[in-house]
C-alpha cells in the first residue's frame, strides 16, 4: 500500500495504545511519532519510498541552512543517504525480512529479553503488557511500543493486497487480496476512509481522558 494509507493506519494504532495505556497527554506526541514511523519503516526495503525520499530532503534541506558549505555537505548527504537506501532496498528484498511478522516477531522477543523483561510482559494480556514495558522503560518504552504497533499496521495492511505479505524466511505468502496497491480504490476510498477513522480515533481517544 501508499504511505498515505499506512500513515493514518499507524496514527491510528498509536492513538489505541495511548488510549489503552491510559498515557499523560503530554507524551502522545512521542507515541505518535513512534507509530507513525513505525507505519512507513517497512516500507524502507522499497529504496524509493515516502520514508526514503523524507531522509534525502531532510538532508537537502539540513545543508541549504548553511551558505556554500552547507550545499556541498547537503550534496554529499543526500548521495550518502540516497546510497544506504538504494544498497539497503538491494540487500534487503522489497517485502522479505522487513515485510515479515516472524522478523519483527523476533525483534520484539529480542528487545524484550535485552530488558529483561520477557517473561513478564509474554506473560500478560496484550494492554498490561505494554503498561508493564511504560513503566519500566518510561519514554523509551511508551515509544518502542508504539512503533512496534504501528508497524504492525503496516503489515497487517500490506497483508490485504495483491502482493500479499511474505512469512520470511519462509516462502508462505499471507495474502488476501483485498484492494491493489495504488490502485483508485486505494487513493480515492481506502486512504481518505483511514484517514476519518483515524480522526475518530483521535477525538475518543482525548474524550477519554
Ligand atoms: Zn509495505
């Protein structure tokens, strides 16, 4: 899917975590960046993608605040930025190890154990679980959890395509092919009704509180 689909998708994942969580008001923006680069992170095995294209104009732009030098660096940061993300796309296959629930699976297990705490949160509903990491880890986990919720999003979505999502490193393809990617029905029905959704989640979410 468009990142104009996974965006609201993942604000949308990360306003359900805040909610849930019962998190201060003035730590959602922390969780909703999170989710929200959670939402476009997979997307960055594409090598062109919305969130590949932000890191080369933020260092164009990070290079036009300074006159002359700051050309020449933002020159050279965007071909280094453009590089890692054309080489990273050709390592990593569009829609194998980044696009996997099994990778980030793992990832999450891995995390947790770094903070030992995977027994303790496996071993709890899914809301208490994230409750236990915010208390423990603060921002860092508030942030980890939403990121990882909007990624999640991510997946899910690209699951009800065509392309379908792949079960790496396994060829077992989980697919229901829902909506094309790009296709009208995705620009004209799917993103802008994800986009309201997402509204409505926000606002029950802060009359919530
Ligand atoms: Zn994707």
């Amino acid at each position: 899917m468009l990142y104009i689909t996974h965006l609201p998708a993942g604000l949308m994942s990360g306003f359900v975590v805040l909610a849930a969580t019962g998190t201060g008001l003035i730590h959602w923006p922390v969780g909703l960046l999170a989710a929200g680069l959670g939402s476009l992170a997979p997307d960055l095995d594409h090598g062109r993608s919305y969130l590949n294209q932000s890191l080369e104009r933020t260092a164009e732009n990070a290079g036009r605040k300074i006159p002359v030098v700051g050309t020449v660096a933002g020159g050279v940061g965007v071909f280094a930025t453009r590089t890692v993300n054309r080489t990273f796309a050709r390592v990593v296959k569009h829609r194998g190890p980044m696009h996997s629930p099994l990778t980030l699976a793992f990832v999450i297990v891995l995390l947790l154990q770094h903070w030992g705490m995977l027994a303790a949160v496996l071993g709890q509903p899914v809301t208490s679980g994230i409750q236990t990491i915010i208390e423990s880890r603060g921002l860092v986990g508030l942030a980890w959890s939403c990121f990882f919720f909007g990624y999640i999003s991510h997946l899910a979505a690209d699951a009800v395509t065509d392309n379908g999502i792949r079960l790496w490193p396994f060829r077992f393809k989980l697919r229901l092919p829902l909506v094309k990617t790009g296709s009208v029905i995705e620009r004209r029905v799917l993103a802008p009704g994800l986009w309201l959704a997402m509204l409505v989640t926000a606002g029950q979410a802060i009359l919530n509180i």
